[in-house]
C-alpha cells in the first residue's frame, strides 16, 4: 500500500502534528513514515491502517489509489 503524499501531507496539517508526533502517537517508525511519504515505497495495510488512526482519518483517505 502507498501513501498519497498531498493527501497525507494534508492530513498531518489538519491534526497540525510533524511526522515526529505522528511516529510516536501511531507507534510506527519516524523513519517508515518517511519512506512511505515519498510514494516510493510501499507499507503494511497494518502500518496504513496505524498512521489512519493516529490522524484520525479512514485509511482510504490517505492511501494512493492505483
């Protein structure tokens, strides 16, 4: 699964939270959500479904469609 890096990037403005804060309150690795925010790499639906949560939006909105 892919990020969609405008609409994540959106979400993180809305919660106003850094990918810092993000890490730490979804429990995924500053490093992974870095990775997955370029739209290179691709995550878990785990991984996806966490970061959702922590900004508090549905996984669809933040995942790239293909």
């Amino acid at each position: 699964m892919k990020l969609n890096k405008k609409a994540f990037e959106l979400a993180l403005a809305k919660k106003q939270m850094s990918k810092a804060e993000l890490s730490a309150k979804s429990g995924v690795s500053l490093s992974t959500i870095t990775k997955l925010s370029s739209e290179k790499h691709e995550g878990k639906p785990k991984t996806a479904g966490k970061i959702a949560q922590a900004l508090g939006v549905d996984v669809t909105d933040i995942m790239k469609e293909d």
